[in-house]
C-alpha cells in the first residue's frame, strides 16, 4: 500500500494487524478502519450489549437495536 503520515510524523508502509486495525511500524500506533455504514453504529452493537441496554431501560421495544426480544432475552441468559 501507498506510504502513510502517521500522526506521529512517520512516513510508513502500516502492518496489518487484524480486525481492520493498522499498526505504525516505528511508533506503534494503532489505525482502525472505520465501517462505512457509521451511521447504523447503533445496529452494530453486540446482542449482549443490546441485551444490556434494553435490560437498563425496562425492555422498551426502542431499545431492541434491531434485535428481537427472543433474541436479547437469550443473550441476557447466556
Ligand atoms: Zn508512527
């Protein structure tokens, strides 16, 4: 891949490192690549931790993050 500017100050070739994240060779900073459809973060939230929150609000359907009651009451079980 094409050399990158740390924010560090280095130019450099990042080493992948797995799940989207990219490591600076010569400081060790961390790069993550953010997924494109940010907007639906809401949506990507693990069904534990929409478990979580639907559990703290009383299991309100507008807390279910795409999920189904089934779903986070199994997740809150497991
Ligand atoms: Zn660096």
């Amino acid at each position: 891949m094409a050399s990158f500017s740390c924010i560090n100050g280095h130019e450099v070739d990042l080493i992948s490192i797995g799940d989207n994240e990219w490591e600076c060779p010569e400081c060790g900073e961390i790069y993550g690549y953010e997924d494109p459809d940010d907007e639906d973060s809401e949506e990507s939230l693990s069904v534990w931790d929409a478990a979580d929150i639907y559990a703290s609000n009383g299991f309100d359907e507008d807390y279910q993050f795409g999920y189904t009651h089934e779903e986070l009451m199994k997740a809150l079980n497991d």
